[in-house]
C-alpha cells in the first residue's frame, strides 16, 4: 500500500470527519452549559438588586 492508494486517502478522510464533526460538538455544548450559568447567575443577582 503507497501513499496514494484510494483504499488509504478514504479511510483518512473518513478519520478526519470524524474529527472534526467531534470537535464540532463539544464546542456548542460547553458554550450552552456557559450562557446557562451566566444567565442564572444574571437573574440571581438582579433579584437581589431588586427585591432587597
């Protein structure tokens, strides 16, 4: 098997999607976990702001 054999340059592309549809997810999720908490973070304060 050389370098440009077809069976070879697939299977690479098909592990570099992999990748990157990996990559892809965990970003989304960690930055809704993050805009949660500072949101409620956010309300909780201005409660106290508000109704103290």
């Amino acid at each position: 098997m050389g370098c440009c054999n077809p069976l070879l340059r697939e299977k690479a592309k098909e592990q570099e999607e992999k990748v990157n549809r990996n990559g892809k997810e965990k970003l989304p999720v960690a930055a809704k976990i993050g805009a949660v908490g500072v949101t409620i973070i956010f309300l909780t304060l201005m409660g106290f702001i508000l109704f103290h």
